[in-house]
C-alpha cells in the first residue's frame, strides 16, 4: 500500500515543480537569436502530461511552428539558427518546415542553418537548410546531396522454403501491399506508381534547393551525380556559405553579440503577449500511426479510433470551439475503425467546419478517414489516396508437412475455416471472399464520393490502389489546398468565418490524462508500450515495427509497402 501512496506523491510533487519552472516566465533580451534544435523523429502532437513529456524525443513539429511563429512575431528577435542533425521524417514534414522558415524571412528576420551530421546522404537535411538566408556546414561533418531512393523486399520465395503460402484477395491492381509477402518482385503496375513517385518528390527536391541556393536546378541534378559531402565539396557547390561550428556560427553569419535564446525557454513566453493565438477557440485533433480500433500493447505508434472518435465528438459538442483541425500522419489501417473515423469526422461536418492536415502520409485508410471533412490540405510531398483494399492470410499447409504435423478441420459450412489458416482457400472461399473486398471497396469509393463531390466512377478512375504526391492529389481535385497545419488553420478560420478575428487559440483534443489515470494505466500495464519506446532506441527492429499489420486475414486499408522514401 505505501508503494503506490509513495509514486502518486512522487508525481504530484514532480507535477508542482513542473508547473512551477513553466510558470516561471522568460526574459527575452533585445538582439536575440533563437536557437532550434532539429533532429531525428519529431512527434506530431506535443507532449502534455508526464508519461508523454518522458516519452518524447524532442519538440514536436506543432511546437516547433509555434516557436518559429512567435520569433516571426517578435521585435526582440533579430534573427533564428537552426541546428540542423540527421532527420528521420519525410518529405513533406521537412516542407512544413520549410514554409515556416520562409514565414519568418517574411517577417524580415534572418534564418541561418547550420548542418550537423556524418552519413552517407544527408539530401534531406541540405533540402531544409536551403530554405535559410545562409547555410553552414559543421567542420568534419560528411553530408553528401546524394539524391532519393526507396528499398522494396519482397519475401515469397523465404516464405515458399519454410512452406508458407499467402493467400491474397485485393481490389485494386495498384494495391501493391500485399506483394511484400506474397511476390516474388516488384509487379509493373507498383513500378509505374513508385517511379512516378520517387520523380515527384525529387522533383520538388531539386526545385526547392535551387530556389534557395540561388543556382540552375539543372546544375542541381548534376551535383546529385557528383555527391558533395565534404564541408569544402558541399561550399564549392554552392550548396552552403561556409564552414563553422556550433560555437562560431553566428560571428560567420555575422550576428556576433547577439543573445543566444533556447527554445526550450522561449517556449515559456507566452503566445499570446505576442498578439498569437488570442481569438476564438479551433480543435487541433491528431490521428497518427496505423488505424486501429483501440490502443494495445504493441511497439507501435498507432491511431485508435475509439480516442480519436471520443475526441472529435468533444469538438463537435463543444459550444467554444468554432472549428476543427484534424492532423493525419497515417498509412491506413483497418477498414472498420477507418470507417468509425469517418463517421465521426461526418458528425463534426454536421454541426462546424472540419478542415484536415495531411502530414507525411494519409493513404488509403488514412485518406478514407479525411475524405468526409469540409476541405484536406496536403504537403506537396505528402503520400495520399491509395484508395483499395486488400485481404492477406497465410496458409501453413507446406509448413506442417514439412514438420509432419498432422491437422484435422471439421466444419460446418463451407466458409466456416476461412479464418483458420490451416489450409488453401477453396475456390469457393475465394469467391466469396473476393465478393466481400469489392463490397469494401465500393463503399470507400462511396465515402469519397459523398466526402468530395466527385462521381462515384470519376474517383474509381483515380483510385485502384494507386498512391498519389499531395501536388498530384491537388491537380485531381483528391486534395482542397496545398500546405501545412498554418494553411489548415487558415481555411479552417474562413470555413468557420473568424478569418477577420485574432489569431485562434488551439485547443488540443483529446484532454491530457492526469496523474492518477497514468498511474492507473501502469499499474494496469495499458502504457507499457509507451514506457517501452521512452526506454529502447528510436529505431525499432523490423519484426517489431510491423506489429500492427493485419495478418490475420482481416480487411485493411493500407498503402503499397511499407512506405519510406530516404
């Protein structure tokens, strides 16, 4: 009993003293230079109980804006450094940031990045410097412009020699998910999408950093080719200003004597004496992970369905609240939680304005869940559509009779052990089961059509499976706008006419846990997984990584692979 009393007392106290550091107001000097620190993973939703607070690996994204912001807004702020380490997000997040230091430049302030890393590419952390006024490389840092590439297994023939056999139903000839485990190579339909991926994306690379830089994109293309990665290679390129360190940086950018500013205590200044976030109230709900029906104890980050529906629910009752953001960083997921989503989402649109934020992707389930919203807002790079289904199942027959196992079924109807695994689906089984994805499918094609007013057969035209750019989604009129959370927020504010009102306050739903439901839950173990990822290194083993993927023989709404473009 004095063990439990003795933890509550121990976060109540840890609790008191946060409150009380955070309340402890920041005095921001005149001259000041903001300092970000970027690197690896960034959460999509900001840390706000302990457990969270533990558990983050650095500021999130949201905060990140917040921050850069306010210095945009800040007459004490004369300039900001980014410190720039090796990323691990994508593409489109890496525009977001993008957009948001060209905010500040706006604003008249300076941005200088300063790279910082040793690998064998570093495309995407010289994409986002190349959006500052000047670029500096850290000396004995190796940052090749190496270019994009996407890595794709394909594991039937190890599945075939340990004699399992994946039965495979799908809608969809783009739907390429399943070949992962049941081909033996890369189909010519999933070549087609992944090339015209890759060259999007590169695209918008090439174009960003030669905008920024101030040089032909061609000659861009060609510095691809060469690599640069040494300091010296990489200011020869034209691709920085110069080389120096963390503790010169700012007398070679020219800003000596000026105050250094952490984010960690400018993010005590409060938002609103900056004359930000001081109007009427707007929802920030995010949706991040695999969809699935409630939050287990896998690894994984995942999006449940039952606290994002409670979530959006509140928002929708919520008098204050004058419209909703709905943030989505998701692959898919299930169908049936997908489409709980939806109809949560379709219970805002009733009632207010719902408006999404397509993150690095939303596809298939995750753009399921979006199609019902008033608009959907997506990077350029953003991964979306991938509108299909698909149903994969093992069949251990060769397996048991390569380990002599014998096995019985004993059914009553013909369907009854389609679940089972134990063997092939019978032609009838197939059938049928076939008839249930197409079921599937029209019905997300009804979501769609009903969520963007585009004909039923217009949508199946660019669906099929098929994952498209934000920029592509946008020409196809699958996406309302190009951006980020900022241009999200905007139309969120013309949807709900407040555009002519103060900057809104974000009201982040669901409400943080308190102490005591945390302590609950680690009693209970429900926030094991949690605890797990605060304790193990950020990159998980792949065989944990893929918790989460329906194996079972349920329906899913996922994208091709296992999408990672580096």
């Amino acid at each position: 009993m004095r063990r439990p009393i003795l933890w509550m007392l121990s976060l109540a106290v840890a609790a008191m003293i946060g409150a009380a550091l955070w309340s402890a107001r920041t005095r921001v000097p005149e001259n000041s230079v903001l300092v970000l620190e970027v690197g690896g993973e960034l959460d999509e939703a900001p840390a706000r109980d302990l457990l969270s607070q533990w558990q983050a690996r650095g500021p999130a994204l949201p905060t990140l804006l917040l921050l850069l912001d306010m210095a945009a807004a800040d007459a004490r702020v004369k300039a900001v450094l980014v410190h720039i380490r090796p990323l691990s997000i994508g593409y489109a997040r890496v525009q977001e940031l993008r957009d948001a230091i060209a905010h500040v430049r706006s604003s008249g302030k300076r941005v200088v990045a300063l790279v910082d890393e040793t690998s064998l590419n570093a495309t995407r952390e010289l994409y986002l410097a190349a959006a500052a006024d000047q670029t500096f490389i850290e000396p004995a840092s190796l940052a090749p412009l190496a270019g994009i590439a996407g890595q794709y297994l394909h594991l039937a023939g190890f599945f075939e020699k340990i004699g399992i056999h994946w039965q495979v139903s799908r809608v969809g000839e783009y739907k390429s998910a399943v070949e992962q485990f049941a081909a033996r190579e890369m189909s010519p339909k999933a070549r087609e999408m992944t090339d015209a991926l890759l060259d999007g994306i590169f695209a918008q690379i090439v174009e960003g950093i030669a905008k920024g830089r101030g040089i032909d994109a061609a000659e861009v293309r060609e510095l691809v080719d060469a690599a640069p990665g040494t300091p010296d290679e990489l200011v020869a390129a034209k691709l920085a200003d110069g080389v120096a360190s963390r503790q010169d940086v700012l007398e070679k950018a020219g800003l000596a004597g000026a105050n250094e500013l952490e984010a960690e205590a400018y993010a005590r200044v409060d938002a609103s004496s900056l004359g930000l976030r001081n109007g009427p109230a707007i929802a920030l709900v995010f949706g991040e992970g695999a969809i699935v029906e409630e939050r287990g104890r896998g690894f994984s980050r995942v999006f449940a369905a039952d606290e994002t529906v409670k979530a959006l629910d509140d928002a929708a009752k919520d008098d204050e609240i004058r419209a909703v953001v709905f943030r989505i960083n998701s692959p898919g997921g299930g169908a049936q939680p997908s489409d709980k989503v939806w109809r949560a989402v379709s219970r805002v649109r009733a009632v207010k304005p719902i408006v999404v934020s397509m993150a690095d992707y939303a596809a298939s389930g995750g753009y399921y869940v979006a199609s019902g919203a008033n608009a959907i807002v997506a990077q350029p790079a953003t991964l979306t559509g991938s509108i299909g289904v698909y149903l994969l199942r093992p069949s251990f027959t060769g397996l048991y009779q390569k380990l002599e196992i014998g096995r019985e079924v004993i059914e009553r109807g013909p369907y009854a052990s389609v679940t089972g695994g134990d063997r092939p689906f019978t032609a009838e089984q197939q059938a049928r089961t076939d008839s249930f994805l197409e079921t599937s499918y029209r019905d997300f094609l009804a979501r769609v059509s009903a969520g963007r007013g585009i004909p039923t057969d217009t949508v199946d035209t660019l669906a099929r499976g098929r994952v498209w750019l934000g920029s592509d989604a946008f020409a196809r009129k699958l996406v309302d706008e190009v951006g980020g959370l900022r241009t999200a927020v905007e139309r969120a504010r013309v949807e709900a006419g407040i555009q002519n009102e103060p900057d809104p306050v974000r009201r982040i739903l669901p409400t943080p846990r308190t102490a005591t439901e945390q302590l609950r839950e680690l009693i209970r173990g429900d926030a094991r997984d949690q605890l797990l990822r605060a304790l193990l290194p950020g990159d998980l083993p792949f065989a944990f990584a893929l918790d989460w993927l329906p194996l079972d023989g349920a329906l899913a709404y996922f994208p091709p692979y296992w999408i990672e473009i580096r």
